[in-house]
C-alpha cells in the first residue's frame, strides 16, 4: 500500500524481535475465575475489528486498519492464521492472533488486553496460553515483535514469558491521519 501521497503523522518507534526456541516449563500463571481463552473460527471483520481497534487504539495499531474489509476477510479466513479470544464474565477481555504461514516457526503477530482487563491479572495467563498454543503441533520456534508504541510492559512480559530479544531496529511510521488514531506526544517525530 502506498501511503505518501496521503497526509500522515510520522511516528518513531524502535522494534524489538524476539525469539523463543522451546517451550516453556512450570504451571501456566493462573487466570481469574470466569476466564477462558476460545478461538474464534469464523472470526467475521466487524468483530476483529472491534477487538484490534480496543487492544491497539491507543499504541497505534494501524496497519490493519488500512486494510479493506474484503483483505482482512482473506487473512481471517486463511487457515494458517488463528484469532483467540480472552472471554471474562461474558466479554471480550482481549485476543491474540497467531500466523503459521512459516511454519515451523509460529509468528504471535498481535497480543493484548482489552483497556478495562488491563491489570486485573489477566495478562500473563494469556500470554502463556498464547505461547503453549503456538507450540503446539511440530513447533521449532515461536517469534514475536513489541515497540516503543506498545504497553510499556510488553517487553519485560515477553522476556519474562521466555523470550528472548534477537535484534531491535528504529523504524518511521507514516500514519494516515485518516486512521484517526490518538498518537501519543513521545512518539511523534521532532517531538523529542
């Protein structure tokens, strides 16, 4: 997709890849009682969405809100790729998204928590069952990438989950302003 010709907000962000070369041992961190993680097998594009723009508003998630509804109903639809759902007491509480298409390595492509799951322990618990269902079925690795853009805990969890960083690279963003998005002041080129 071409976005120069489009007025866009340039956005800095350094991105850490991180890598994990077997599984992890111990017991998954517990989950609070009404919990439960459910795949989302025919996940439609109004509910992806929904959980995308509620994880990622505000760390700047936007390249999949560039995308027409007709090519995120492709990449739903592609059995390599599998959106689970964080389900608490009823409601979305978060989700996490896994891309096989390099299999035997398994990418965790998008990870988070809903805003009102965000530090009632939740977090952990998740990323574990994302991790374990990534290994799942003849796993040699299992990669994820997190920014600057994202919760400043993302890293230190991924680290703490098992992880480990393999290289970091400063990138610029042209986010469309079309999008929206609430790009925090820190991030914001020439702001520093």
């Amino acid at each position: 997709m071409d976005f120069a010709a489009e007025p866009a907000t340039p956005v800095a962000v350094e991105v850490t890849f991180l890598r994990m070369d077997r599984p992890p041992e111990g017991p998954r961190p517990p989950s609070p009682p009404g919990a439960a993680v459910v795949v989302a097998e025919r996940c439609t594009v109004g509910f992806y969405r929904y959980l995308y723009d509620g994880v990622g508003r505000r760390h700047v998630w936007w390249l999949r809100r560039t995308l027409t509804d007709e090519q995120l109903a492709g990449i739903l639809a592609d059995p390599v790729n599998s959106v689970h759902v964080l389900m608490h007491q009823g409601e979305p509480a978060g989700f996490y998204e896994l891309d096989r298409r390099n299999r035997p390595v398994v990418n965790l492509s998008y990870f988070g928590l809903l805003p009102h799951a965000i530090g009632r322990g939740m977090g952990r618990a998740l990323l574990r069952h994302a991790v374990e269902a990534a290994w799942a079925g003849g796993t040699r690795a299992v990669t994820v990438n997190t920014c600057t853009a994202d919760h400043p805990r993302a890293l230190p969890n991924y680290i703490a989950a098992g992880f480990r960083p393999v290289r970091a690279v400063r990138e610029l963003w042209q986010v469309p302003d079309r999008l929206g998005l609430p790009i925090p002041e820190r991030l914001q080129l020439g702001s520093r």
